[in-house]
C-alpha cells in the first residue's frame, strides 16, 4: 500500500550522478598525477602532489560552499576518500568557527573525521600484528 503511495524513485539517476561525479573526481586525480609525472616529478613525489591538490581542492570548494552543493547532487559519488575525507574535516571546523579557534575550529575539525583516523589507526596496527604473527608461523 505505501508503494503505491509514494513517488517513484529516482535510483538509477541517482546511481548515475554519484558514478560520473565520482569518476570525474578520479579523473581529475588522474589527470593531476599525469601533469606532475610530466612536470619530472618522480611516481612517489607526484602522487604526493596529487593527494595534496586533491585535499586542497576539496577544501577550498569546501569554503566557498561549492562542494556541499555538489554533495546533494552527486550523493555518494563525493565520497571519494581523499576529497571526503577533506571535506568532513573542513564543514565542521568553518561551522563552528564563531566558537574560537580552540574551543570551536580546533576541537570540533575532527569531529567527524576524528573517528575514521582513530579506527584507520588501530586496524591497521592490529592487522599489522596480525600479519607478523602469521609470518612467524
């Protein structure tokens, strides 16, 4: 009965959007790897270079409200971790600015991003001594 009630859904555009904004965050990734490598940039300098441009892309669209409209058109698709990441550290700290630079910016930047790099941290330690173990035996 709620079926038939509601609207149809928009699933497929939807899957769409997030599949081509997405892909042209890659690509554009791809793109910025390719002009450092082309600059004479050695593969672990340019993709250094690239994780930083994408960051600094991110946050800067961030800033200036761009990024957050792109996120309720694409979805998902601005998920790409680097620039997600980025921009879940961003939102927070500009949204609570007027609390200070301590109190607001400092201890609210990571208020999203904080549990992603605490849980990146201890799995990775734990499947680091897990893949030591293993090797022992």
């Amino acid at each position: 009965m709620c079926a038939k009630a509601s609207p149809p859904g928009k699933h497929l555009a939807r899957f769409g959007c997030a599949f081509g904004v997405g892909g042209a965050i890659c690509a554009l990734g791809q793109a910025c790897l390719q002009l450092y490598r082309g600059l004479g940039a050695a593969p672990d300098t340019a993709a250094a270079l690239t994780s930083v441009t994408l960051v600094a892309l991110s946050a800067l669209l961030t800033g200036f409200k761009v990024y957050d409209n792109l996120a309720r058109f694409a979805g998902a698709g601005t998920l790409v971790p680097i620039t997600g990441f980025a921009n879940a550290v961003v939102s927070p700290a500009m949204e609570f600015r007027a609390e200070g630079m301590v109190l607001g910016v400092g201890a609210r930047m990571f208020a999203i991003a904080g549990p992603v790099i605490v849980y990146g941290t201890v799995a990775s330690a734990l499947y680091g001594l897990l893949y030591d173990l293993l090797n022992r035996i």
